[in-house]
C-alpha cells in the first residue's frame, strides 16, 4: 500500500524538512520507514504504523513506551559521556500533543528519532558479542528498575505465564483439534514430565520471594544497537516492555542467544548451547544488574535459560497438536521440528546445568 509519509511526518514536531521515505529493517509486526530530511545537520526519522490486531489497545502501548523512554532518557542524561540521541529510543510527539496519529482509514502511526551508523546482529558469534549484549539488557533492566508511578499495562497479558502456557497445553490435549497427540507421545511425556519444576519462578513470584518488575519481553539478540566498534547502543523494539520477572529476559536471550543451530534444525546432534556465550552473556549481564537482583532471583538466574527453552517447546508443540494456528509455518510438519529442536537444546542445558550454576556463582562473587 502506498502512503502519504509526507503528510504523515508534518504531523509530527520535527526538527527539519522532509526528504524522502523508504521502508526500513525486517520486522514482521509493523510497518516501518526511515524518513530522510534534507538538511544535514538535522536528525532523520523512524516512522511506524501500528499493527493494531496484535497490540489492541495502541493508546497504552504507546503509554507504556512513553514513560519508559522519558525514564531512560532521564537516567542516561545524568551519566557523564553519554549520548542520548544514540544511547536511548526518543519518540517525536504528533503536534496534536500525543504520542501516535491516526490517518484517514483509522491506523496508528508513531515516530522515534533515528539512530545513524548503528549496527544490529541476528547471531552471536563471539564472546565479545555476548557479554555486550548481556550488559545492554542488564543496562536496561537497572534502569528501569526505579520506574516511579502505576505498573505499565500488559501489552500482551500473561506472554510468560508458563502456568497458563500449560493449562492452555492441557485443554489442547484433551480435545486433540488437528489428530496429532497420538503421533507426538515422547515430546508430550518430556513436557508433562517438568510443569512442576517449571512453574518455580512464578509460585517463588506469589510468595513475594521474586518481585514482578519491568523486563522487555523480547530479548532476541538483533534487537540490540551496536556502534562500529561493536559495543552496545540502545535496545530496541519495546512494544512488549511491561511488568514480569528478570528471568524470562535473561533466559530468553540465552535461548536464542547461545544455541549454536537453528530454531528448527532438523539434525538434533547439532543443537547445543554453547556454554562460553552463555557465561560471556551473563558476565556481560551481571556487570549491571548484581546490585539489583535479589537473593533468590539471583539464585534461580542459571535456571532461566531452562525455562524459556522449555516455554518454547511447550507453546511449538501447542500449535502443532492445535492445528498450526498461531505461527507461520514452511511446511507441514515444521512447528514438530522446532519443538524437537527446542526440546534437545533444553536437554544440552540440563546437561550442563551444573555448570551454568557455578558460573553464576563465580560471577557474583567477583
């Protein structure tokens, strides 16, 4: 569809003149421009419409975003050498004083300043790389960890509730929507066999023994910024910032992070977590958030790369057996093998759990 993204930019409180407007980057949620302004010494622009079928209420996604940013750029701003127009995500206001436009057919648009001569990464593959993108989403955590006012609203309510991941895996069993439960018997034993031990961080979180806090959601690797010199940015992408527990951040970088092979590698003997990015990571991790966890989170850190992997074996197979309803799948077979890919990483981590623990050890008593 063809857009007016002139139009659209003048509605918005730039600081210079529009140019020209292209699409931009790879996601798969919104649709997203970078708008060029003529002159040289003035910004240019990412400007985004909204998919508003998966975030349904866009007045308190852009709530949320709002406040975390505003946050940030406060927080950033008092550290001495700081660049924040490259260090921190700052969205324009629409001269209408709100942080979105709607246009004539009802759709969403926001607008964030660009971040020049940055670089992003789908794999990690170096140490360096990992420790990097582990203090960028330590950084980040810390940061937000005084938030003052209301909780953030749920963009996407209960994502990381594996209690309800796994009733809703229940349901789907008992009613077998598509005829597959009988041919996925070993991946449903090896789920059914861990829920007790899975659902740890979220009775520890009724207890009061881990607190619910700001996390991201969505810490795959490229949504981190580099400069050229390959240190971290800014992070990006935070339509899913809202209340949860650290681990489903740290766990869910490591997850995909750390795996050597694909998410659906067919060849299981090739999926493994390589244990030197694990520990990079969470060195990389730990430099900015030992002072703020507490005892117990810090205690159940190493577990969490266990249960993301093991959240995403459970939501692949859910869909399987459901029919292949929620994603987008090459082939008929393709979310069985991405749930045998993400079973055998999760058995690589147990594996060497031993391991990740004593590193988590070591790094906090350093």
């Amino acid at each position: 569809m063809e857009y007016d993204l002139k139009e659209l930019f003048e509605r918005f409180t730039t600081d210079g003149t529009y140019l020209s407007g292209e699409p931009f980057g790879s996601g798969h949620i919104h649709e997203t421009f970078h708008i060029r302004t003529v002159e040289e010494d003035k910004d240019d622009y990412l400007l985004q419409k909204l998919n508003s079928k998966i975030f349904r209420n866009v007045p308190e996604l852009q709530d949320n975003i709002e406040r975390v940013t505003v946050h940030l750029h406060k927080k950033i701003s008092a550290i001495p050498g700081s660049d924040i127009k490259r260090e921190c995500l700052q969205m324009i206001p629409a001269k209408s004083g709100k942080s979105w436009i709607t246009d004539s057919n009802g759709s969403f648009w926001r607008m964030f300043i660009f971040i020049a001569d940055h670089r992003s990464y789908d794999i990690v593959d170096s140490p360096g790389k990992a420790f990097e993108g582990g203090r960028a989403i330590g950084r980040f955590q810390a940061l937000l960890s005084d938030l003052p006012g209301k909780p953030l609203f749920e963009t996407i309510p209960s994502f990381h509730d594996v209690e309800k991941r796994i009733d809703g895996f229940m349901r789907i069993l008992r009613e077998d929507p598509a005829g597959r439960v009988k041919a996925t018997e070993a991946e449903t034993y090896f789920i059914l066999k861990r829920t007790d031990d899975m659902k740890i961080i979220h009775k520890l979180g009724r207890e009061g023994k881990i607190p619910v806090r700001i996390t991201h959601n969505d810490t795959k690797f490229n949504n981190i910024l580099f400069d050229a010199n390959d240190k971290s940015l800014c992070i990006i992408d935070l339509d899913t910032v809202m209340p949860g527990y650290f681990h489903s951040d740290f766990g869910d970088a490591i997850r995909t992070g750390a795996n050597i092979s694909a998410e659906d590698e067919k060849n299981l003997l090739k999926v493994k977590m390589d244990i030197s990015l694990f520990a990079a990571y969470a060195k990389g991790y730990l430099s900015e958030m030992s002072n703020t966890l507490n005892d117990v989170e810090k205690e159940y850190l190493a577990f969490a790369p266990l249960l993301m992997t093991y959240e995403q074996s459970l939501r692949f197979l859910a869909d399987y057996i459901d029919g292949d309803k929620y994603y987008k799948i090459h082939h008929e077979h393709h979310n069985l093998e991405r749930t045998r890919a993400q079973i055998r990483l999760l058995e690589s981590m147990e594996e060497q759990y031993g391991a990740m623990k004593k590193i988590i050890e070591e790094l906090l008593l350093n």
